[in-house]
C-alpha cells in the first residue's frame, strides 16, 4: 500500500510533481559529477574550478549544481508531504536540518564561482569549502535521524522504506573517506548520491513505495 494513495489528490499530486523534479536533478547531478570526472583537466589540481578554467564553463557547471540541489530540496520536501517520514519530533526536526544543509548547499554552489581562479589553498576558498564540510554533515546527519524515523514509522515498506536513511550514510561512508583519496574519488562518490536522489525522485514519482 502507498503512503500518498491516502493523501489528498492535491498532496499526491504536488507530491509526484516534485518527485519527478527531483528524479531529474538527481540524474543531472550525476552527469555533471561524471563530466568532471571525465574532463580533460584545463589548470593544475591546486585550483579552486579544477578541471575548468575560471569562466563561463565553471559558472555554469555551478549554476547546474545549484538547480540539481534545489530539485533535492524538493524530494526532501515531498518525504514529509507524502509521510514517508513521520511527524515525530524528532524526524521533524531532522528533516528540518537536512533541508537547511541542502538550501545551504544550493546557495554556495553558487558563492563558489566568487573564488574562482584561486589556489584551493586560499583564504576565501577555504572559507567555502568550510560550507561545503557544514552543510553536507547537517544534510547527512538529518537524513539519517529522518530516516531512522522513516524505518520506524513504516509508512513506506520493502527497499524503498531504506532509501531516506541511505542517502543521509551515503554522505557519511562513500563520500567523507573519498575526499580524502587522490583523483576523482569525491566527483564519483557525490555522482553516486545524485543517484540515489534520482532513485528516490522516481519513487516519489511514480507513487510506488
């Protein structure tokens, strides 16, 4: 039995509507983490846009990731709406973190084009690469309390029921340790949660949980 076959028409409907918004970002977020990935490397590995030059190309790529992050926000979003996510205290307070991580997320993948043609090493980079530490924990650590509570609460049921808690841990074990390895380790690992995103866009989508 589905969760959103028991909301209201509008819920279920608004619910599918941003599933499939975050089914796209979430594809989109794994293209853009394979093109880097793949890109032929254009300055050397200390620099902040590394593979791209500073420009046209970086800001865009920024911009794209900010769009991907925005359709997460919307999945994340849709979990309470169709009760995947129980409105416990705590999951609501957990869901609350995650989505504040993944707006600070959206935001500073746009304040990251401000340092661009910067040594990674730098001041202002380290600043936003800072960000980037905080709002990745706050998003890992809500998604794993909400989807603890998701478990619990039962409203979804099979693999899909494991899919919030997955994408809180996948932040914590692949990705952490990848950012830490050599190479494109960390553009893989985060490729892999966009992924997930998508999973969990589809499922929202096509009311199936």
């Amino acid at each position: 039995m589905t969760t959103t076959a028991l909301a209201p028409t509008g819920t279920t409907s608004r619910t599918r509507m941003v599933g499939l918004a975050c089914l796209l970002a979430g594809l989109l977020g794994a293209a853009g983490g394979l093109y880097l990935a793949l890109r032929t490397p254009l300055v050397a590995e200390d620099m902040w846009t590394y593979p791209q030059r500073a420009g046209g190309e970086f800001a865009t790529t920024q911009t794209m990731f900010a769009l991907t992050h925005v359709g997460m926000f919307l999945g994340l979003l849709a979990l309470g709406w169709c009760g995947a996510v129980p409105p416990s205290r705590w999951a609501r307070i957990a869901r609350v973190v995650a989505l504040a991580g993944m707006a600070l997320l959206a935001v500073n993948e746009l304040v990251a084009i401000s340092v661009a043609g910067e040594p990674s090493d730098s001041a202002s980079a380290g600043n936003v690469g800072a960000v980037y530490g905080v709002a990745t924990l706050m998003i890992a650590l809500g998604m794993i309390v909400a989807g603890v509570a998701a478990i619990r609460g039962g409203a979804w049921s099979g693999w899909q029921q494991w899919l919030p808690l997955v994408v809180g841990a996948w932040l914590i074990v692949p990705t952490m340790p990848a950012l830490f390895l050599e190479g494109d380790a960390a553009r893989l690992a985060l490729g892999g949660w966009s992924l997930l995103f998508a999973l969990l866009g589809w499922v929202l989508w096509r009311d199936e949980a």
